[in-house]
C-alpha cells in the first residue's frame, strides 16, 4: 500500500491510533480513495534511539512511526503527507470529509514550496562547496535537513554532499589527531557543530596522540 503511493505519487493519509480508534467519524471518505492512499498503524508506546547524525530519514518507515511521528496515543491522529511520507496536516481526534478534502487539495501546493526550498538551499550549499568555503556549505546543508523532508531530490542530493564532506573531514581530522595538531581539530569541531564528526573530534581532543595515561611513580606511590 505504501509502495502504491510512492509510485503513484498521491499523498498519504496515516491514521495513527490505538486498537480500532479512528478518526473518521462523518461522511463517506470511500469517496477520497482516488485522490489518496488510506493507511491504518496501529500506535506503540516504544521510543526510538536517538541517532548523532543530522540526515533526515522516513517516519514512514521507521520501527516504529507513532514514535517518529511523535504521537501521543491519547486520541486517535490522522497525518495528510505526501508519498514519502513527510507530514504536512495533523488532526488529533475527528475529522470531516469536507476538511480532509482540503488538505488533499494543499498538498501538492506544499510540496512544491518544500521542493524549491531544498533546492534553494542546495545551491547555495555546492556554490560554497566548489568555492572551497565548507563552513557555509555545512551551514546550507542543514538548513536542508532542519526542514526534516526526505525523498525529494534536492534532499537526496543533500544527503549525498554532506556524506562527502564528513569522509573527508573525518579523514582531515584523522590526520591532525595523528599529528597532535590539537588547535587545528579544535577549528574542525566549530566547523562541523550539529553533526556527527562534531563529537568524534571532541572524543580525538579528549585523547592527543603521546598522552600518557599510565600513572606516574609518584601516584603509585
């Protein structure tokens, strides 16, 4: 069924509730079949791990979507997302034909607003990649993923940029550690703030290479 809406491209509409909670109350939403997909997940109280990178992934498909979605379970939710899953209408509780007409319609209005976004963002981000300024691509990079969409191309290609940009400055500050060069990781870890290279440098600063750890005659004593 999810795969019917990616290849379709029609938007989702995610009901999220406990045992045969629902949010359709009123009306007769057969009548939305043609212009959506319709998908029951059942809620689960699990919390997902925490992860150190910033990349965005699918809530869709996550362990546990509830969670991803964050939520509550105290009342039956409905999402309106587009076929990837990203979320653009939430309703806690019921909802009409005539307002989940609505949000169908805006849908495809939001993505395109998300879509110029992202590439807006890209761009500047692999200007200042190619202009050999990785500070501000960086910057551009997770204004991206602070938008928290997947799928779309201008995220994909990203995702892909930023992938590059953390091998090669997880190489670089490899580098530096090897050579005790502790001011130059210092600059690296201002550099890639809010990713997952941050804390690997501060992991590297904590343990200069010839630190001897070993305790001294003195403390042996």
């Amino acid at each position: 069924m999810i795969t019917d809406a990616s290849s379709t491209k029609k938007p989702l509409v995610l009901l999220i509730a406990k045992g045969e909670g629902t949010c359709f109350k009123e009306g007769d939403f057969s009548t939305l079949e043609s212009r959506a997909i319709f998908v029951k997940i059942p809620w689960r109280a699990d919390k997902l791990e925490e992860s150190a990178s910033p990349v965005p992934t699918s809530k869709l498909l996550s362990p546990n979507p509830s969670a991803a979605y964050e939520v509550k379970g105290d009342k039956p939710c409905l999402l309106v997302c587009d076929w990837f899953g990203n979320e653009y209408f939430r309703v806690e509780g019921d909802v009409t034909v005539d307002a989940l007409t609505k949000f169908l319609l805006k849908v495809n209005e939001e993505i395109k607003d998300n879509v110029e976004k992202l590439q807006k963002n890209y761009d500047k981000a692999r200007a200042s990649r190619d202009g050999g300024d990785r500070k501000n691509a960086i910057k551009g990079i997770l204004k991206n993923f602070k938008m928290d969409v997947v799928g779309f191309d201008p995220q994909l290609k990203t995702i892909e940029m930023y992938n590059q940009i953390i091998e090669e400055g997880r190489t670089e500050a490899k580098e530096k550690h090897a050579r005790n060069d502790l001011e130059g990781l210092k600059a690296m870890q201002k550099e890639f703030k809010d990713t997952e290279l941050e804390p690997e440098i501060a992991e590297m600063l904590k343990n200069p290479v010839g630190a001897d750890s070993s305790p001294t005659t003195q403390d042996k004593k």
